[in-house]
C-alpha cells in the first residue's frame, strides 16, 4: 500500500484581532488499490531439506481487478498464480523449495503483485543456507606404517555429504607436515576431486617417499562455510630391510704356478 503525501495551505482571518494568517497542514492518502507483500521464510535453511517460503497481501479493501501472485528466484520466474480478482483483504499465497541445494545459498526469491498485468507491490528474501557436516575419512587407515623410503605412496580422503550438494561447493585442500598446504610438484602430485553421488574423493600421490615426508597429513574440506577435516600420520621406513642391501665379502682366490709356487689374491 503506497502512501500520497498533500500538502494544503488555507486562509484563516481573525476578527477579533484584525489579523490573517496562513496554515499549513499535511494530508497522507492511502492509495487502497495498491497491495502490501511481505515475504517470509523459516529461519533454518538446510541443504537436502524442503523449505516453504510464503507471500502475505493484504489491501485495505480487496481488489475487483485481475491480480497476478509472481514468485521469482533472481527474477527469473518460477510460478505465477492468477486470480480474476482479490475479495480478501489479506492472503497467503506459499512456495515450495523440494529440496534445498548449494546453489540456493544467496538466491533471492520475490513475490510480486500484479494488477492488469502492472506490476504494483513485491518483497523478496535472500537464502543464508547451511550444509551439515560432511563425514571425512582417510585411507590408509591412521597411522600409516611400513612405508620404506624410495617406494612410491598415495593418501586418499573420501568426503560424504547430503544430497544437494554441488560439486562446484566442495573445496578440499591437504596440510602436510609442519601445516602447511601441500601443492603440486615434481614428486608430489594432488589428483582433482571427483565426485560420485554424494561422495568426494582427492587424493595425494608420492612418487617416492624421502625421510622428510615423516608426520601428519591432514585433508580438510570446505563446503560454503561448513567445515570438516580428517588427519593419518605417515610413518616411513628410513632403514631398508637386509634383502635391500648388497654386502660385500673377501674373496680368497688362490694361483697355484708349478714353478714359481702359490700366489694368493684377496678381493673385496
């Protein structure tokens, strides 16, 4: 319902004191034909559920006009009730979210109000979505022992979410030891996530591994602003066993010469 401000400006004499003087008063209008919408929207917004949003229009007086109910998501529009007329002077007209995903996360959706095709009034409300903790695992199981120096390795995390979540949300990253965040190079290699369903996989290659991969590997992943994270320690093998190495022996070999004598030769 807009509002029209007037202002009046009369004339008013008086005779006892021979005097006039002019007043000035405001006069606020109600334009009745033009409907208040107020949009509203449950105050949990969770990813994988439903959420019903609801458009409340109220008019001083109802509206004899055909009258349009618009519910848009970015002015894009998703459905549009018509009426050949407004009789109540309040009604709720509701939208329905099957199933909430990620990429509803800062969305407006609105509600206009159409009169002979014109819009008149809207509202609309912004989604502030939450995706529940996602479960994180590593595999080798923690903690990694047996792995030798020179051999290769990979560490793999699996990230299980609820449905609606976009793979274009998921972010995981990986810590190695000391904290910091291991990148791609000439020994080290950090496959893409891939995604299946709702499970996530990035995994860490080691060409071989070298004394210093020693301690905690931690994957953490991020999915808008919920959190999760899983950690396995690497324990490598900085001896190789016995079967590794080649030792060496002294060799005894002995030259008998029937003239000269024996001659004996030792080797390493």
């Amino acid at each position: 319902m807009e509002l029209e401000e007037l202002v009046k400006t009369t004339g008013f004499c008086s005779p006892t004191y021979d005097t006039c003087v002019n007043i000035s008063f405001d006069v606020m209008l109600f334009s009745t034909h033009h409907p208040i919408v107020t949009v509203t929207a449950p105050n949990t917004q969770i990813v994988g559920q439903s959420l019903t949003l609801e458009c409340n229009v109220t008019t001083v007086r109802g509206i004899t006009s055909r009258v349009d109910i618009i519910w848009s998501r970015d002015d894009v529009e998703l459905n549009r009730t018509i009426s050949p007329a407004m009789i109540n002077s309040s009604l709720f007209y509701s939208y329905t979210i099957s199933m909430l995903s990620t990429d509803d996360e800062d969305r407006e959706y609105k509600c206009t109000v159409e009169i002979n095709n014109s819009p008149v009034a809207a509202d609309s409300v912004t989604l502030d979505v939450m995706v529940p903790p996602p479960t994180v695992t590593i595999s080798p199981p923690h903690p990694i022992q047996g792995a030798m120096v020179g051999s290769p390795q990979m560490i793999q995390c699996t990230v299980s979410t609820v449905s609606g979540v976009e793979s274009s949300a998921v972010m995981i990253s990986w810590m190695g030891p000391g904290g910091d965040t291991i990148t791609n190079d000439s020994r080290v290699t950090i496959n893409p996530t891939n995604s299946s369903g709702n499970t996530y996989t990035s995994s860490i290659q080691f060409t071989y591994l070298m004394e210093g991969d020693e301690g905690t590997y931690m994957c953490n992943v991020m999915i808008l602003e919920t959190k999760g994270s899983a950690l396995v320690v690497l324990e490598t093998l900085t001896d190789q066993p016995e079967a590794y190495y080649t030792r060496s022996q002294t060799l005894m070999v002995a030259l008998v010469f029937p003239a000269i004598g024996t001659i004996v030769c030792a080797s390493m």
